[in-house]
C-alpha cells in the first residue's frame, strides 16, 4: 500500500516533536516514538497502561545504526543481522551510553530490530533523513500498539480500536503479513553463555542456528497437552477478554455441546474442518499450517472476542517444532483471558 508523501512527512513531524505516531511492521503495528527522547517514551507507557519497567524495543532504519545503540556487538549479531535484517528478529544487546533508561526500563540492555515492512522502513528512513529524533539517535520505540496485555494489532482498525484517541496519527499499510511478534534473540550474556531465546516468533531457533552455528538456549519447556510449554512469565499477555481453553481436535464435540448445555455462548476457532452436531456460536477456521496460521490469530480472536461468546474455543495445534511461536501465544493467551 503506497502512503502520501504528506502523511510520511506528518509522521516524521510528530516524532521529531515528541509525539506518537502508529505504524505498521511486518509483525504487528507498532506504537511509536522517539526512542532517544525519555518524555516522548513515557507517552507509549501511558498511553499503553504499561508499567515503565517493561523495555521497549528500538527499531533502527537499518543494521549501520547499531553502534549507535549498542555497545561489545558480538560477531554472532552482525551474522544474525546480515541474515535476518530487515526483517522480525530482535537482538538484546548491552546499552550504549547514550541510550535512556525509559526505553530499556531501566536495565543495561536494548532491544533493536530493523523492521521489513516498507512502510516502517520509509518511515524510518525519512526519520533519518529529518535528523533522527534527539541527538541524532534515529530510533524508534515502538511496543505493540494495543492496551497492555491485550491482543496485538495487526490492522490499521484494530489500532484505532485500541489506542485511537491517544495516538496523534496511525500509518495504514494493511494486513501484517507475520501477523505475530519477532522472535527475540539475547545475545548480552557475553562471549562464555550461548545466546538465549526469550522469545520465540517466525524465526525459528532452527534457523538461528543455521547461522550462528549454535542452536540458542530455550526457554524451559514442559511436556504434554494443555501445560504451559514455557515457564516463568506467563502473565495475561495476548489476551482477549473472554475466556479461552485449548481443546484437542477430538474433544472438541463433546467440549462444546457441554459448553451449549450449561446455556454459554461458545466461540470456536479451529485449523481442520470439523462436523458437529452441535454448533457454535461463532466460528473461524485459519490455515492448517503455522505461517498462515499466525497470520491470522490475533485478528481471529479480535473477532472472536468481540461476537459475545461466554468461552472462546481453540482447536489444539500440532507438537511440531514449526508451530513453537503460535504455540507459546496461544498458551499465554489462555492463559491470561478473561481477566478484564
Ligand atoms: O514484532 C515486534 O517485536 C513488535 C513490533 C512492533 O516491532 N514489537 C513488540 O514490542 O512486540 P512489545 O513491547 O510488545 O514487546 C517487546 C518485548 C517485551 O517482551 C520485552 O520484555 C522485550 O521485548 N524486550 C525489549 N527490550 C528488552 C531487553 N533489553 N531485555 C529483555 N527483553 C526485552
Ligand atoms: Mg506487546
């Protein structure tokens, strides 16, 4: 989708000035600001309602920016940005002097991705080329552009939703095509402990490996059905409002006529094709593989949400290594919907 150089011109002004500004990624829409400008930064937690200790991640106009935020780069980033930048990889790394503490919630590391979506990456480059923010700093801090611990935005009407009257203007580039948060990368440990995922996304560890040579330390995962696969912060995160349960394919029947029985309004979200005498409310069905599958969750449980459903449904996802990062968001979803 083609911006008008104006709006392009309207976003820069605002991130100069200190204000925020929505914008697309290929992951999710971003809520934006001059990552350089600690007052510009509060306004992403307010408007938020995210508490200042969580870091946000920098995006940069691309990876010749790093040392500006970033300091010890070990060899292995430079690889993983050669072949991943642009694009939804996140690397921590030590902080540089110059970076606030409001971006990197107080710690001494930085979170930095070059984005692939060429709206976020025009919008970079004009941010740039009009200075750069705040002693030239050229990046922009940009969480996910919902409420905290809401659903991410992954459409221009899903941001206006969430943040329209706190946002002074919203970059509509469509659909994202990742549809899911970048996989984050912490290579700040230094040189004697692996790097480490905190969290997995489109970029599978996998592929990582290919690269550096060496698989990244997983977070700690726990076998079996409905467990949680990741321990430690499994806080409502990705969550919609109504509450949802994981469901195994051939339970699903016998789970949603009790569900009927007890008089509840049951939303449904499946990947097969399913033939049940009793029906849902409502129901999706997303592509059976995890790319598509991804792309369309977040905007999936929007509506899902949304219909008036009492419990909300979800058809369980394959074991498999590949759908590790829709798996990690469907469990933390569960895990803290209904909890408005
Ligand atoms: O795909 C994405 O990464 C999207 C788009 C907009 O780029 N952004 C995103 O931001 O998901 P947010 O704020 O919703 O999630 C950022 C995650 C948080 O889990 C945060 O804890 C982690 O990145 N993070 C950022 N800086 C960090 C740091 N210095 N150390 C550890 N974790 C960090
Ligand atoms: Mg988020």
């Amino acid at each position: 989708m083609l911006l008008m150089t104006q709006e392009f011109a309207r976003a820069v002004e605002l991130l100069q000035a200190g204000e925020l500004v929505a914008f697309p990624t290929e992951t999710v829409y971003g809520l934006g600001a001059d990552a350089a400008n600690p007052q510009a930064v509060a306004k992403i937690f307010a408007a938020k309602g995210r508490p200042a200790d969580h870091p946000l991640i920098v995006h940069l106009p691309g990876a010749a920016f790093l040392d500006r935020w970033a300091r010890d780069i070990p060899a292995v980033a430079w690889e993983l940005a050669e072949a991943f930048w642009p694009g939804p990889l996140t690397l921590i790394l030590k902080r540089a002097p110059e970076v606030p503490y409001a971006v990197t919630g107080g710690q001494e590391t930085v979170g930095v991705r070059v984005p692939a979506h060429p709206v976020a990456l025009d919008l970079l480059r004009a941010y740039a080329q009009a200075g750069g923010g705040r002693n030239g700093m050229c990046g922009i801090a940009a969480p996910s552009a919902n409420r905290f611990g809401r659903i991410s935005p992954t459409d221009a009407a899903h941001v206006q939703e969430e943040l329209g009257n706190s946002v002074a203007l919203i970059l509509d580039g469509g659909p994202c095509l990742v549809g899911i948060e970048s996989t984050i990368i912490d290579l700040s440990r230094g040189d004697e402990l692996p790097p480490r995922l905190l969290r997995p996304g489109h970029f599978t560890p996998e592929q990582i490996a290919m690269v550096i040579g060496i698989l990244p330390e997983l977070p700690e995962v726990r076998s079996g059905g409905n467990e949680p696969r990741v321990s430690g912060s499994l806080d409502a995160h990705y969550a919609p409002l109504t509450p949802m349960r994981l469901v195994a394919t051939a339970q699903l029947p016998e789970v949603i006529s009790e569900v009927r029985k007890a008089g509840r309004r049951c939303g449904l979200l499946v990947r097969t094709r399913q033939t049940l005498s009793v029906l849902p409310h409502s129901q999706r069905q997303l592509p059976d593989h995890p790319e598509g599958y991804a792309r369309g969750l977040y905007a999936a449980l929007r509506q899902l949400d949304q219909a008036g459903n009492d419990v909300i449904v979800v058809e369980d996802i394959p074991a498999d290594s590949s759908w590790g990062a829709v798996a990690d968001r469907l469990r933390r979803a569960a895990c803290g919907s209904g909890s408005a």
